[in-house]
C-alpha cells in the first residue's frame, strides 16, 4: 500500500512516498485535515509559512494520536526572506507555530520572492537563507533541508557551497507539466523531488485524453495523475480537506504500463484557468 511505501534522503531519514499537501487548507481547518488524514493512514504532512496554517496543522499532528517519530512534518521558509538572520528567526518562527520541538523537513519556498518569481537574481540570499537551514539541521532542529521551485541554476548556486546538499526539491510536476531535464538532474545530485500540485490544481480533471486513460485502468483522474508522479520517483503531494479525497487519492496501488508513462510524459497541458495568476502556474 502506497501509504506504507517510502524512500530514502541522502541523510538517511524516510519520507512517505505520499503526503498531504495543505495549501488553501485555512488555519482553523487544518487540524482536523491532519487528524482525518492521520486517521487514513498518511504519515506525510506538508505546510509552509505562506500557507498561514502552521499553527493548525501542528495542531493536528500533535492531538492525532500517532506518535511523533511516525509522523514526517514538512514547512518551507517564506520566498521573501533572503538573509541568513532573518532565515534564522523565521525557522524558530515555524517551531513555535508548529509546536514542535524539530521539523522533519524545511525547503526554502522559492529562489526569488513571490512578487519577482522567475526574475531577479537573489543567489546570494538564497546561500545566506541556506546556512540557516544547514545550522538548524545540525542543530538538530530540522532532520532534512530543501528547497522548493529551484531551477538548475538555482540548485548549482548552492551545491557549489554547501556543506549540506539539498535532500529535497519541491516542485510543480503534473501529467501536462513534467520538467524531465530538471528531475534528470536533481536525480543525479541525489536530490529527490517532490510533486506538488500533482492534479494540476483540478484542471487535468477536464483533460478528454487523460480521462480515457484513467478509464482504461478502472481509476480516477486524480488517481492516475497521483500514480503518475509516483512512479516518476517522486514524493506526491495532493492538497485536499476532504476525507473522501484524501482516502481515494491513496488507493493507487496499480501500475502505469511504460508505453502509457511515455504518453503523460510527453503531454502538455498547462490551462491553469483561475489559478493561473499564482506565480508559479503563470508561466514566468
């Protein structure tokens, strides 16, 4: 079963092959969303500082009733922030919020801020946000350390200084959107990728081609795009409050032929429709 599967950082720590993604999921929701998908079975939660619900997903992971050590808790370090004193204070931000004594995992959110995604260069504050997150896993406050939407460029910016190198890279990967070059690469840097938005934020669901493949394996479109990033060899992270969701989303234990891998590969479908003005579905 999926929810038991998992694969293992370059540190040695393992993350849940799935995961709850928890964006839009509002603060005074999002304990009760860990706490149904605890119940499921999921062992993965994600959040960020930007999503504004540290507190209640910590919440939930802590009145669960799951141990702690059986749980794998993930947050980003806001995109704004690119000194290493003010990563430092927002790390010990994301601890008190999440009332947890460590984080299992912390990505930097995105190499540039929100408003300038895609433009500026801010590789000096990204290797200063960086340190931070490296003194903070030696520390023992955070047991791995990532980032998330880093580019190529962005990756070699801090692997050429690191002392630790990124576990982890965060990133938007759908049937429709599939970086190959960047996972490629991250694979061969050990650096293992999550996919966010692995449903494309619900457009694929409208998708005639990926319908009838779904048909053809008696699944779900959400389940077949689940599957999909799975078997790319990433962590897939679908975003949902609904119990129903999150128990659908888990029954993925079938196998995608390579001929039908080969055909999601190569889609491209990228009509973000709404959501589109969120940087990182605009196309930037």
């Amino acid at each position: 079963m999926i929810l038991n599967e998992t694969y293992t950082l370059t540190g040695g720590v393992q993350i849940p092959k799935l995961g709850l993604g928890t964006w839009f999921i509002d603060d005074d929701k999002a304990a009760r969303a860990v706490k149904d998908a605890v119940a499921i079975g999921y062992r993965n939660i994600d959040t960020a500082q930007a999503y504004g619900n540290e507190r209640g997903v910590g919440e939930g992971v802590r009145s669960c009733g799951v141990a702690r050590d059986e749980l794998f808790v993930s947050t980003k370090l806001a995109a704004e922030i690119k000194n290493y004193d003010g990563a430092v204070a927002a790390i010990e931000g994301s601890l008190a919020a999440l009332g947890l004594d460590y984080i299992d995992l912390m990505l930097i959110h995105s190499p540039q801020p929100w408003d300038d995604f895609r433009g500026g260069d801010y590789a000096e504050g990204n290797r200063e946000a960086w340190r931070a997150l490296e003194d903070a896993y030696n520390a023992g406050k955070l047991r791995s350390i990532g980032v998330s939407n880093f580019e190529q460029k962005d990756l070699e910016n801090i692997l050429d200084v690191c002392a630790v190198a990124p576990q982890v890279n965060q990133l938007l990967v759908h049937a429709g959107n599939t970086p190959a070059e960047l996972l490629a690469y991250c694979e061969s840097k050990s650096v293992l990728v999550e996919a966010y938005s692995p449903i494309a934020h619900g457009k694929i669901l409208k998708n005639p081609e990926v319908a009838a493949m779904a048909d053809r394996y008696s699944v779900t479109v959400p389940q077949l795009c689940i599957r999909y990033t799975v078997q790319l060899g990433t962590v897939s992270l679908p975003k949902t409050a609904n119990p129903e969701h999150m128990r659908s989303n888990a029954e993925v234990d079938f196998v995608i032929s390579d001929e039908d891998m080969d055909t999601l590969r190569g889609m491209r479908a990228r009509d973000y429709g709404e959501d589109s003005v969120f940087p990182v579905y605009s196309g930037k």
